[in-house]
C-alpha cells in the first residue's frame, strides 16, 4: 500500500530561516521557485553567466547569482537544469560548496540512482518529482491546489531529510492533492520506461503507424490525422478524469467493442515483451551509459531524430490542419 503524505504532514517550518537555491530557471526551476517565494522561503536563483533567463528570474523578483556563489551562500540546493548537464556543473559548480548539513534536492532521481553524482556522506539528497509539466505546477497552486508528486530520501545525514522533502513538497503546493513516498531508484526506473514506451515514445509510435496505414491505402491524410491524432486528446482527456472504464463509460458500444477485441490484437504480449527488454535495459543502466556517457554525440543524434520527426507526413497534415482550424499560425 503506498504511503501518501498530506498538507497536514508537512509543515513549513523545516525550511523557514534557509536560503534555496533553484539551479535552473526552465519549465520546473521557474515554477517552483515561484511558488516556494509565494509559500514565504527565501529563494535565490543558479544560472551560468550569460543565461537568457537571467533577466526573467530578476524580474520575478529574484535574487540571481552565477551558479557556484548561489551553491556557496545556500543551506538547500535544489538542481534543475538538464539531466546531461548535471554531472559536470554538479562536480565543478556545486560540490565543493556542499558543506556538513547542507541539502541537495532533485526533481528526477536520474542522476543519482544511476551514480552519475555521488554526494558527499554528510549532506541530505531528497527529490521531490512533481507529475506534471512546470506551468501545470504554477497554475494549480495559484488556484489554491497543486499537481500531486513522488517523494523521496535517498541519504538523511541530519536526521531532518524527512522534514525537509515534505516542506519542499508542500512549498510548493503538492501535499494539497498528496505526494507518494517512493525511492530514487523506483521514480528514475518507472519514469523512464513511462516515457520510452507509452507517454513519448509508445504514443508516438502508435499514432504514426497508424496515419501510415490509413494514409496508405488510400484514405485522406487530413481524416487519418483526426482519427489516429487529435481524437487521441479527447480519449486521454477521458482516461485522466475517469480512468479507462470511465473512458469506456464515454465512447459508443461500436467503439467499446472494436477496441476491447482488437485492441489487444495490435498491443500484444510480443509487445509486453519487447517493452520488458526495454525495462531491464534501464535497470542495468545501460540506458543511463548510451544517453549520458557521451553527452556531446548523445545530443547530435538528438537532434538528428528531432529533425526526422518533423519530416513525417503526420507533421505537415497538423500543420496544415491545425492552421485551417484557427489552432496555429
């Protein structure tokens, strides 16, 4: 049974009287940063020399400092730059100002799992991983809620870490809807695999292959597109708010039928299979070896699929489709 925390488990207090420094001003460093400000802890912002979101974070109403001096003068560092980034800015940048007490905070247990950093003995590590986009994060507080998150402590050197995450966590505004106790290891495993084979690449994949077949024999690009791509929100929207029988619940007998005889036809156990090799490479790391041990060939053969994405058929018809609908420019 999981162990969920609550705002009544959490109390700010753990962290009143600290300097937080947010390593990182993107998607999460911004949006949480910004909520923590607003819960009352005193944040500082990371950034490398030069960064385009130096004149943002200042206009947030930030202090902003060059990343070793906002490790140096903080009790809590909170990493939140890239993943491929935080090896070398952590062992240059971060570690020599890691003094006894201080606390090391992550919102992906990547890095740490995967010994790609390993922090000194005496200070906390903990993560709080929240389950959605930043902006998401930032919106559901201002309407007094959060977006719920995963928790963890891998080293508590002070005996506080405990404390501590959940003050992270509720600063943020996650212990509204409640945050799930979990491990470094068992976050950075499940979210990696959720990401390669369902929500990133599984979808991906499933969507193209199916405009392809449409497409292919002989049916309009633009009905293949509705029918393979944007009536893909619509089902999730149902999923999210009801689970799949509630999603079953809002579809038509045709469509419960079809899906639940052949759905399992195309989805297969070859394919529960192939998704097990996926996970056990990830859990013997050699995941965390191709992607991180050769960060500057890792990022060109990013950008190489990156490019071969925006050249599928798929992707000119939802432009076009979406320009006609009055959905982009």
């Amino acid at each position: 049974m999981a162990v969920i925390y609550k705002d009544r488990d959490a109390d700010l207090s753990a962290l009143m009287g600290k300097t937080i420094a947010v390593l990182g001003y993107g998607s999460q460093g911004r949006h949480q940063a910004l909520n923590m400000k607003d819960s009352g802890l005193n944040v500082v912002i990371g950034l490398r020399k030069g960064s385009k979101s130096w004149e943002k974070a200042v206009e947030d109403g930030f202090r902003v400092f060059e990343v070793p001096e906002a490790s140096k003068i903080s009790d809590f560092v909170i990493v939140l730059i890239p993943d491929v980034q935080q090896p070398k800015i952590y062992k240059e940048e971060i570690e020599p100002y890691l003094t006894k007490g201080k606390i090391l905070g992550f919102s992906h247990g990547f890095n740490i799992h995967f010994g790609l950093i390993k922090p000194p003995a005496d200070v906390d590590v903990i993560m709080v991983a929240p389950k959605s986009p930043g902006v998401r994060v930032r919106e559901e507080y201002l309407k007094g809620y959060g977006v719920p998150a995963l928790v963890a402590v891998q080293q508590d050197a002070t005996g506080h870490a405990w404390e501590e995450v959940l003050a992270w966590a509720k600063a943020i505004g996650s212990t509204r809807p409640g945050v799930i106790k979990t491990t470094f290891k068992e976050e950075a495993e499940t979210d990696i695999f959720g990401e390669q084979c369902v929500l990133v690449g599984g979808l991906m994949e499933l969507i193209k292959k199916g405009f392809e077949v449409l497409t292919e024999n002989g049916y309009q690009p633009e009905l293949a597109y509705f029918e393979v791509l944007n009536e893909a929100k619509l089902i999730m929207d149902l999923i999210y708010q009801g689970g799949m029988e509630g999603m079953l619940r809002g579809v038509s007998d045709t469509a419960k039928y079809g899906g639940l005889v052949y759905g399992p036809k195309v989805i297969d156990e070859e394919v529960k299979a192939k998704m097990r090799l996926v996970l056990d490479n990830i859990v013997r790391g050699n995941f965390a070896k191709e992607w991180m041990g050769d960060p500057e060939e890792s990022n060109r053969r990013l950008r190489a699929m990156m490019e071969e994405v925006s050249k599928h058929p798929i992707e000119k018809t939802g432009k076009e489709v979406r320009r006609l609908m009055g959905m982009e420019k």
